[in-house]
C-alpha cells in the first residue's frame, strides 16, 4: 500500500526506548515525513507477557498513534511484532510494518552468494518466540538463534564501545559460532544498532568478512519503498511528537542517547486497553 498524502505522518510503537533506532533510521531515509514516537514505558518488558496482552497493549497503541494522525504505524518492538502483528495486521486501518520481516528479507539479500546460516542476535523473549526463523525459513534461510541478555542494560547504561560490552558481546560471539559458521550476523533487537560499530568489529575479528544487518535500518528501507516522493525530498524540518506512558522525565533522558536527536518534550498518555 502506498501513502498518498505529501507529507505523511508516520507513527512509531515501542514497549521503550529501544524504537527510536528505528526512528532514528527513518529520519534518516524520509526526512520530508512528520513522526509520532509512543513507548508502552509504563508495561516494559513485553517479553514476560502473553501473546494476548502483547496484542491488546499492542492495539491500543496503534489506535493511539491513529487518533493523533499516523496515516502508517512501525511496530518497532520485536515482540510485538512477533505476536501482535499478525493478529492487528488485517484489523487496521493504516498499513502496519513491523520490524522482523524486513531483517529476514535484508539477510537473504546480504547471503545471496553465500552458504551457511543467519546468526541472530536477540533478547531471551525474540529468540523464546523464534520469530526471526520462522521469517528466515518463509525465505529458505537456516538460522541460529542466540539470546544476549546483557547487551539491552549495558548499551541502556550507555557502554556502547566500552571494552567490557565488547568482551560480553565477543562471548555471545564465541558461543553462538562453537559449531556453525554463520553467513551473517542480523541484529534481533532494536537496542543493538547502537553498538552497531562495536558488534562490526568483533564479528570482523571472530568470523572475518562477515555482514552484519540492522533491523532497524532494513525496516526504514521497508517503509521508505511505501512512501510518496515527497517524503524523501522534504526540505522542511520534520515535526516530531513523543508520548510515553511513565516517567516522561527519563523517556527524555535516555531517548535522545537513542535517537542522537534533542526531545524537547514528551507527553505523558494512558492506553485505554
């Protein structure tokens, strides 16, 4: 489905911070579009709950972002992709992208000559859900899924090239390639673009020559194939407008580490699930 007005309103949904990579990625690539930012901040984690609440609190922000004008919502969490988006998909009344379908499609094109498996690197609950392989397998690719559950707190903490994220992340590394010898590296979680270079150099010294894929970045490229030329070639600066469900204060905070981008304000909304 194509937009079709000048200048869209892109809405974009988070259980946290983790999102505004995405964000981030989608300025970068539609800089003529106006954004809507909503993080579920008061219910984070969505990993520990059930598919059908996942999908309620996913449902109610999406309505959310469409009350306040997103003519297409990014579902910019993996878990709700994974178990809220099949469900919403064919409910909604805007086009609905999430952000593992994308990753799976940027892997297959970064492998096209090559053999061997996707290495995803994800939280406990993304890997628990295996949604990363089934996308994979839809596509004919051979996964390993590794879980890293300190990466999310270490790069929240703002240890992104520090040397002891890096020795964390080179054991996660070594273990997942014990036995396998992966075609490339997909980034399962949104908060792991930001140590990115990081990620890049250790895979570079453990398994060489090998791409590393941001879902966030495959994501915006999903959505910015959807978009009218206008959003590509704006030249006015994009209107921004950030909700959070708590601590609007440490939204802020931690945000703009995320984004690379001042957030002026921040509005505080209660979902009504």
């Amino acid at each position: 489905m194509q937009l079709n007005e000048k200048r869209p309103t892109i809405g974009v949904f988070d259980s946290g911070f983790g999102g505004l990579t995405v964000l981030r990625a989608l300025l970068d690539h539609l800089p003529g579009a106006d954004y809507l930012y909503l993080g579920d901040t008061a219910r984070l984690p969505y990993g520990s709950k059930s598919p059908e609440t996942v999908t309620r609190y996913t449902a109610a922000a999406v309505r959310t972002l469409v009350e306040h004008g997103a003519q297409l919502v990014v579902i910019a969490c993996n878990t709700a992709s994974a178990l809220a988006l099949p469900h919403l998909q064919h409910q909604s009344t805007v086009p609905l992208v999430g952000v593992i379908q994308p990753g799976a499609q940027a892997a297959e094109m970064a492998t096209t000559d090559s053999r061997g498996p996707i290495l995803v690197l994800a939280t406990e609950a993304t890997v628990a859900s295996h949604a990363y392989q089934h996308e994979c397998a839809q596509l004919g690719l051979i996964t390993i899924e590794k879980a890293c559950p300190l990466l999310v707190p270490l790069v929240e903490e703002g240890w992104t090239d520090h040397p002891v994220t890096r020795q964390v992340a080179e054991i996660y590394l070594n273990e997942a390639i014990a036995t396998t010898q992966p075609a490339a590296v997909l980034l399962g979680c949104t908060h792991y673009p930001l140590i990115r270079p990081l990620l890049e150099r250790s895979t570079e010294t453990l398994l060489g020559p090998v791409p590393v894929i941001d879902s966030a970045e495959a994501t915006a490229l999903q959505v910015w194939a959807m978009r009218p030329q206008a959003a590509v070639a704006g030249v006015a600066k994009p209107n921004i407008q950030f909700f959070a469900t708590d601590s609007p204060q440490k939204f802020q905070r931690l945000g703009q580490r995320f984004l690379a981008h001042s957030i002026d304000a921040v509005t505080l909304v209660d979902l009504d699930t």
